[in-house]
C-alpha cells in the first residue's frame, strides 16, 4: 500500500496538520482507537492567545517560569507569536469560544498565569476545537481516516522512514509506504495506574524511536494534573477538574477543611503541595470545594464537571468533591526541531509524542492545545515545500517481512516496558545528578 503522507493519530496536532498539507496529495491518517477517543477530545481548561503585544513579555515568562527554565526559548516564542493565526483558523472552522456580552472573545486565566489570556469554551474546548477540526477533515477528498488501526514499527533504512507497519481490527498486518511519516499518536499515560489519559495512550511512537535510535528528549518530564476527582476504582480513568475551576475561585482544603495552600501555583508546585497535605492528614484526596464561584458561573463555564460529580453523587453547589493528583500530561517525547523534523530523515512527530522544548520541565496551563497545532502547522509548510522531492528510500512494504509481528500483544508489552525502564533509568541518573 502507499500514500505521500502517513500520519499516526488522529487528535488535534494530526488533524490540523492534514488540514495544512496539499489538496492534490493523498493523506491516510490511522488512528488506535475510535477517532473521538484523543486525549484532545478531553481537555478541559481552553487554549492561549497572545491578546496584544503588550502582553508578550509576561505570557513569555509565566511560560519558562513554569518550565523552571529549561524551556527552549525560541520554541515558546514562535508558540506565543503564532498564537494568533492559530485562533483565526479555529474561527474560520467554526469553533465556537464564550464571547462577552458584547460578542468580543472571552478570556480567563488558570494557574501559573498572570493574566487572563486562555480562551475557551465551556469546560469541554479541547472536544469543541478537535471536533471542529474532525468535521473540517472528513470534508477533504484527499484525507482517509482509519480507525482501530495500531502502528507497530516504521518502514525504515539508512536512517531515512518510508512509513509505517499498521495492525487493523481484523488483525492483519501489513505496510503502508509513504513519502513523509508524521508521529502523532500522544503520550504515554496509558502506562500510569492513575491517569487523565485514555488507556491505549502507551508511548507507542516512544517505543518505537527508542528501538531504531531515533533521538529522544527529557522523556522522564511527566506531569502530574493536581486534582483529579478522587475515585477507589482502579479501573476508572482519572476524571480532570480543570485548572479553570481553581483559576475562577475554587479553594483546596484539608481534612478539617481549612484552605493550605494558594490554588494559582504552577502544576508541579501544587501538586506536591497536595501530596505532603494528604500525607499529614493520613488521606488519599483533599478537599475541593466551589462555593466562591457563582452557581450560574458554574453551570455556564463548567457544564461538564458538573454533570460528571453529579453522576458520581457529588451536589459541586452545596459540598466539596474529593480530589487527588493524576499523571496528565507529557512533556518530553521525540526530539524535534522547529519544523517537528526528527533525527531520522522525513519523519515528523508533533503533538504530545514530540518535544521541540516549549514546556520545560513542566507545562503551563492551556499550552497543549496551543503548542500542538503551532508546530503540527510547521510540520505541514515543510511537507508541502518538499512535495516534489522523489523518496529515496528503496525498501518497500512489499519486500518486508511481517512475521516478527506476529504476536502484537507481547509486542505491545515489549514496547510498554521498554519506556518504562527508560523513564526509571533517567529519573535515577537525575537523582545522581543531583547527589
């Protein structure tokens, strides 16, 4: 099988980047699950804009700040300074962000910022912006999406990728060529107990650079989201309460409901915040409560939370919610330059399988979305410059042979492993770093 351009996953960063790329080439994008089931159809909070110049410096610096610095700084400046063409897009595909009264965007703030500069809509952006770029994409004739599809390896030689080895749902295993391979099959919070992800999120396209010494970097920096609604089911993935909620007013508090901390600090600062609380008071959560913000503020702004803690037998209006810290997000992932390029030659990753350094060490909040599209839009403009450009690979699906992938679930646990352990041998090379 062939196509010009393969991409893997199909949440914001995949779809954005096909809706970029050239009307007159074929894109197949595959994706694990169904197409709905992308962590990007789960955020919460909204994305950021830099409202006006004035406000560069400081969204710079909140930014780097939550990073603790080791940000790229060139990375988050052409974030920041493509924020704007990002948004224009999004309106002309038909998302609809809260408006004021007077129809101008609605802005609001969350932790670890110092400004109110994150756009939004409701508690569900990450649904109503990756919704609007699905619909725009099953519009194109040139764009096939394949669901229940899991990539297994790379077609590769010569450090030059000329696609993908794909398992469909009826199990059959074959090879897809293509001119460019693009990497946007998410994080690895599938690997975690607790999670905001969704479970088949397994660092898949971190299992496979790591098996064909594709570079890598800061894969052992994973956040932890610090308030998830606190459930004793294991099976459960890990319902998010937005950093939105606690950036409108709502407050932390102990076992005897006395407020210990300032609900605004950066991700990894709260949450270790919450951790030491809840080892003082011998409890697995701490307490959230909401009564500060408005009841009609809540119903408008976070619909969503509130149906869900309904569901789960919690009134948000009248009594605190039970919360607890959860892995979340990923901010390392396969190393990438400014145009999403890998270490291996035409294979792109973008999105939260890729790190090109905008978030650090740590994300700001309403970043991802942000980050993603920016450079899956990159990733496209250099596609599109070297559409002409033969592909040099003579390795083809035809000639390979399938039967090492045989047993995809010993695969699949190989591959899950194999990051795990890398993940443990850089927190411990940290550690001696640091003794």
């Amino acid at each position: 099988m062939k196509t010009d351009i393969l991409i893997i996953g199909a949440g914001c960063a995949g779809l954005y980047c096909a809706l970029h790329l050239p009307k007159d080439k074929n894109i197949l994008i595959i994706t694990k699950d169904k197409t709905e089931h992308s962590d990007s159809f789960l955020a919460q909070g909204g994305i950021c804009m830099l409202k006006d110049k004035s406000d560069y410096e400081s969204y710079f610096e909140d930014t780097m700040r939550a990073g603790h610095y080791e940000n790229n700084p060139k990375s988050v400046e052409i974030m920041i300074r493509s924020s704007r063409d990002v948004i224009e897009d999004l309106l002309h595909y038909g998302v609809d962000f809260n408006r004021e009264a007077d129809g101008s965007l609605c802005f609001t703030r969350e932790g670890g910022h110092s400004d109110k500069r994150i756009l939004f809509h409701e508690d569900i952006t990450g649904e109503e912006i990756t919704g609007r770029l699905l619909a725009q994409v099953k519009m194109q004739p040139n764009i096939q999406i394949v669901e229940y599809c899991t990539m297994l390896d790379i077609l590769c030689g010569d450090n030059i990728c000329c696609g993908a080895v794909l398992r469909d749902k009826e199990g059959n295993i074959f090879g897809v060529n293509a001119d460019f391979t693009v990497l946007a099959c998410g994080g690895i919070g599938g690997l975690y107990r607790h999670t905001t992800n969704y479970r088949h999120l397994t660092g898949d396209g971190i299992a496979i650079a790591l098996e064909h010494g594709i570079a890598l970097e800061h894969i052992n920096y994973v956040q932890i989201h610090p308030t998830t609604l606190y459930s004793a089911a294991p099976e459960e993935k890990s319902f998010l309460i937005s950093e939105s909620v606690r950036g409108e007013g709502a407050v932390l508090y102990n076992v005897k409901k006395e407020r210990f901390v300032n609900e605004l600090l950066p991700r990894d600062v709260l949450t270790k915040k919450i951790y030491e609380q809840m080892e003082k008071d011998g409890t697995p959560y701490v307490w959230l409560s909401m009564e500060h913000i408005p009841e009609e503020e809540l119903n408008s702004h976070f619909p969503n939370i509130v149906k869900h803690c309904r569901e789960k037998g919690f009134d948000v209006f009248h009594e605190c919610i039970p919360v607890v810290p959860a892995q979340h997000y990923f901010m390392g992932g396969i190393k990438v330059d400014l145009s999403s390029r890998t270490s291996m030659e035409r294979l792109f990753a973008i999105g939260e399988t890729a790190c090109n350094g905008v978030h650090g060490k740590n994300r700001l909040a309403s970043n991802s979305l942000l980050e993603s599209l920016v450079f899956a839009k990159r990733a496209a403009k250099v596609m599109s410059k070297s559409r002409d450009e033969k592909n040099v690979m003579e390795a083809s699906a035809e000639t390979t042979d399938f039967s090492c992938y045989k047993d995809a679930e010993a695969l699949a646990e190989e591959y899950k492993t194999n990051v795990l352990n890398e993940i443990e041998r850089l927190n411990k090379l940290c550690t001696i770093q640091l003794q």
